[in-house]
C-alpha cells in the first residue's frame, strides 16, 4: 500500500518536514516510522512510503519540523489522526 502526504506549511531555511507514522494506540516505546518529506517551494511539502500489512491494522501520524537531526516543533496530538489500513 503506498501512503503519501502533502502538506502546506511555510518553513524557514534549514528546517525540513516530516510525517512520523506508528500504530496508533501504541506504546510510547514502539518504533516510529519517519517519512521525510520533500519541497520545491518552502509552502508545499510532499511525500510517499510504501508499507506492507498482513492484516488490517490502524496507523497515526503527526508532522514535526526538523533542524538537522533536532525537532524544533511538532504537531498537537489533541485529536491523533488515525488511518485504518
């Protein structure tokens, strides 16, 4: 299954977007997944993984901003987005 996200967010030079995926209700030790994503633009942020389950199984996710290998912000999880896939 491929996921992609797209995103609007104007970041400043040196920061980069990321998705970071993980079964929801997991947790907080369980591994991550990060998804860098890429823009041409500064604004419009975009990306893709492709994922295999063997059975149905129920994903968050939430974007954080990246200085180098530091998170400088991340989203608010108030409400988590949950994909069932």
């Amino acid at each position: 299954m491929k996921l992609s996200f797209h995103v609007h967010y104007k970041t400043v030079w040196g920061e980069t977007l990321h998705a970071v995926l993980y079964r929801a209700h997991a947790s907080a030790n369980e591994n991550k997944i990060n998804i860098p994503l890429s823009t041409q633009d500064g604004q419009n942020w975009q990306g893709d993984i492709l994922l295999e389950f063997k059975q149905p199984v129920a994903m968050s996710y939430h974007y954080e901003v990246r200085r180098g290998k530091q998170t400088v912000r991340r989203e608010w999880q108030l409400v988590p987005r949950i994909l069932p896939l």
